[in-house]
C-alpha cells in the first residue's frame, strides 16, 4: 500500500501566485508565494535579494551601489525560481531590499542611535522592547534590523532615521512576511506532518580554510541543532556532498531570526539555512551566469528532493556518517 504521505492531500492549497504586503514609497508588494501544482513538504524562502528600491531610499543612501552589492543576497533568487520549478515545491521571494529592512533579525533588534528621537524617546523605546533585545552584537556592528553600515563601506545613509519610517516598514513589510511565512509553514503541516523550510542565502566567496582546505562554497546552518532534525541535516549535508561540493555546517553562519521564529523540530517544523558562495553562480562583474545558475538549482532541488524523501518515508539511500 503506498505511503498516504506520499501525495499531497485535497486540502493542500492549490497551484497560485499570491502577493502580499508593500514596499513603502513604491506600488510593489513586498513578498511573492508561488504555490506548486505538486507540492513537497519543503518550502524555500528567500528573504535577502530583494531588489525593488524606491528611488526616495536611494536618494538617502551615500553610496547606493556598493550597498546594494554588498547587501543583497545577489539574484540568488534566480536559483531559487530555477530549483522550485525543477522539484516541484512552494517559493517565497521578497521584493523588498534589505537595506529597507532585514526579514531575518527580529523586529527589536534596533540600532537606536541611528533614529532622529530624543534620548528621552528613545530611553522610552528602549522600555517597550522585550528583555535581552535591542542592542544586539548584530545591531551594534551595524546590520540590526534597518542595516547601518558596512565593513569598507562605512555609514549606509545620508541623515538619520525617522521612527514612523521604521514603524511603516515593520508592518508592511517584516509582520506580513512572517506571516504569511508562518501560515503557509502551518498549512503544508496540516497535510504532511512534518514540513521543511529550506531559507537560501549567498554569501561572499569565503577564504581558504585554516587546516588549508579549499573554502566552502556552501554553508548549512540549523542554529546548532536547535531548528531542524538531525537526519534531515544530515541529508542535505549529503546531497551537496554527493554533488562534489566543499561544505561547511553552522559555521561562519549558523542562520538567523527566520530560524529562530519558524523552525520548531519538537512540532515538526524543521528549518535550515543554506548559503551559497556567489562566485558559484555570478560573474566577475557580481552577474548572473545563466549556465552556472542552472547548475546551482539542481543542486539546491536536489537538496530538497531528498529532504522531502525523509519527510515522506521513500529515502532510499544511505546518510552520510555522522
């Protein structure tokens, strides 16, 4: 008798595009779900190569162009499209550029240096955030919610902040986003059980490793074990390792607050960031390369081919030893 898990049942949401939420200052939404005909349990997202600027951003913005290079997830969207439609799976792309706001750091992690109030309104903002955020390493070098500034870049903006601009942002952008993040996550559940959010990233070519190794060009990171289940791991550690690649896991970058929000292994929601090296798909005018960016999807389908597999009972070949 086949496996009942094995095909999405009737209260599976149907084939569609949805858009959602808006980016300030411009007619764009915010965010695109595009459901699959023949949906897996996995979800990709990608929340950092949005690259819809309102032209008033750019304006504020001392050296747009390398900002935008250096803090876009750089058209890794492309390898998210071209692997989604290979395997068959749901898509979430942000529109909105991250140098509007971050979808992955929590909506308290504000630099509040960076906003035009008084120290008096700002000791009061300080009061309404939750204990143990606000200021965070993350915010404080820079990259907090609202990004500030960059290494060999310096100050990203022309002036400050002002806070209705943060608070418009927030609900038109971070709140519908992770929401909608979290509903399509609960409803793929109510079907399947167990469910798989695979958060994709690039990251800048990394360094050669210290023992002398060739750097790793693509990182998998679960927040040390805490927002996915081992074996799943596991086998997108192996997939990429059948693919011949150099792999590095929770380190330099182990994900952020879409992990930390979404992933709940004990309920059986599971969430893992990969990060892909950019020289894999771009090139050396930080441009995508059509070929080299169909190479990457299959390696990313791949990954959520066999991670689905686990989820559904049918893996069929070994995981690699832990």
């Amino acid at each position: 008798m086949d496996d009942p898990r094995s095909t999405p049942p009737a209260a599976m949401p149907i084939k569609g595009v949805v858009s959602g939420g808006s980016i300030p200052g411009s007619s764009r939404p915010a965010f695109t779900l595009s459901r699959a005909e023949t949906v897996l349990p996995v979800l990709i997202a990608v929340p950092h190569a949005g690259r819809a600027y309102p032209s008033d951003l750019i304006e504020k913005m001392r050296d747009a162009g390398e900002a935008q290079r250096r803090l876009e997830d750089r058209f890794v969207d492309l390898v998210a499209r071209e692997a989604a439609a290979a395997c068959s799976t749901s898509l979430l792309i942000a529109h909105a550029p991250r140098a509007m706001l971050d979808l992955n750091r929590d909506p308290d992690d504000l630099d509040l240096s960076m906003f035009t109030a008084s120290e008096a309104e700002k000791a009061v903002m300080r009061r309404k955030l939750p204990r143990g955020l606000g200021q965070t390493s993350r915010s404080l070098r820079g990259l907090g919610l609202f990004p500030r500034r960059l290494p060999g870049v310096g100050e990203l903006w022309r002036g400050p902040m002002v806070p209705q601009d943060a608070n418009r942002r927030v609900a038109a952008i971070h709140a519908p986003y992770h929401d909608v993040l979290g509903q399509t996550l609960a409803q793929m559940q109510e079907a399947w059980g167990e469910v798989l959010l695979l958060d994709l990233h690039s990251m800048p070519d990394l360094p050669a490793r210290t023992s002398g190794a060739p750097p790793a060009t693509h990182v998998v990171g679960d927040r040390f074990g805490a927002s996915c289940r081992r074996d799943l791991v596991a086998t997108a550690i192996d997939a990429l390792d059948r693919s011949g690649l150099q792999v590095a896991y929770n380190r330099p970058y182990a994900g952020g607050y879409v992990l930390d929000r979404h992933g709940n292994p004990r309920k059986g929601v599971h969430a893992i960031q990969l990060e892909i090296a950019r020289g894999e798909y771009l090139d050396s005018d930080m441009q995508p390369d059509a070929a080299r960016v169909s190479v990457q999807a299959g390696i990313v389908a791949e990954v959520v081919s066999a991670c689905a597999a686990v989820l559904t009972g049918r893996a069929d070949w070994p995981l690699a030893a832990e």
